[in-house]
C-alpha cells in the first residue's frame, strides 16, 4: 500500500511542483501604455533639413514624455491636445503653461519642470492649491521628468 503511495503521489507532486515553477510570472511586470499614432500626412514634397542633433534628442525626449504623460495618469486631470487628453480638474495644458510662465516671470522649460516637481509653488488662476500630487519629482526619474517636460513644452500653442 505505502509503494503504491509513492509511486502515485510523488511523481504527481513533482510535475505539480514542474509546472507551477516553471509557468509562473515570477517578478515578471505589466505595464500597458497607450499612443495614439499621428495623422498621415498629406504632404506630398519631400523635405531636407539640416537640423541640429539635438532636435532629434528633445523629439525623442517628447515621444518619450507621451508615454510618462499616460502612465502616471497626467490625462486624467489635464487637456492636452498632443496626448489627447480633455479633463479639466486642472490647467489646460494646451495653453495655460506658457501664459502662466510669462506671469510668474520664468522661461517656458523651467515652469513646466516646477510645475511638476512642486505643484503648489504656483497656482494657475481658478485652480485650488493641494489637488495636484507633489510626489511626482520623486517617482520620477530624471530622464522621465524630462522627457515629459519636452513633452508638454513641444505642445504648447
């Protein structure tokens, strides 16, 4: 009776242990992010450009930005037209950054980055102090924070 046990329930136990360890999603992450692709262009003329490399650095800084924008939920509060994006618990993102840079007497760049990291340093007139999370200068990382900054600077109107 007890080889019977054995024979029976140690292989079923071992393929059991087999299969669990080898098909489970150990330290495996998902993370959805969703683009919309850009219009096609009905432009037919070819171009050249003899931009500076650093223009490709920002747009992929942007490109990169629009993946930050939704995945830290920066819609769901902000219109923004590039992101697709029409909430309105906070500042049009559309418009309002640059208006209220020239009012608070800062260049464009360094008001959106502040804007992010310190969310209350400046309140855009009609919006209440404290709805922003200020944890975003810590959550992001460097790259990320500028990434979507370039994001929301290219998209200004």
């Amino acid at each position: 009776m007890w080889i019977l046990f054995v024979v029976l329930l140690v292989p079923a136990g071992a393929v059991g242990w087999a299969i669990g360890h080898y098909t489970g999603h150990h330290g495996t992450r998902t993370v959805t992010v969703t683009a919309s692709a850009p219009a096609p262009s009905t432009n037919t003329v070819a171009a050249t450009t003899t931009a500076p490399a650093t223009t490709t650095t920002a747009g992929a800084n942007a490109a990169a930005g629009k993946a930050v924008f939704v995945s830290s939920g920066c819609g769901a509060c902000h219109t923004f037209a590039p992101a697709g994006t029409q909430a309105t618990v906070g500042p049009n993102l559309d418009t309002a950054p640059a208006a209220d840079a020239k009012t608070a007497g800062m260049p464009l760049v360094a008001f959106v980055k502040e804007s992010i990291v310190d969310p209350n340093k400046y309140i855009a007139k009609g919006f209440p102090k404290g709805v922003m999370p200020s944890t975003f200068g810590t959550q992001l990382s460097k790259t990320q924070l500028d990434g979507l900054v370039s994001f929301i600077v290219a998209g200004q109107k």
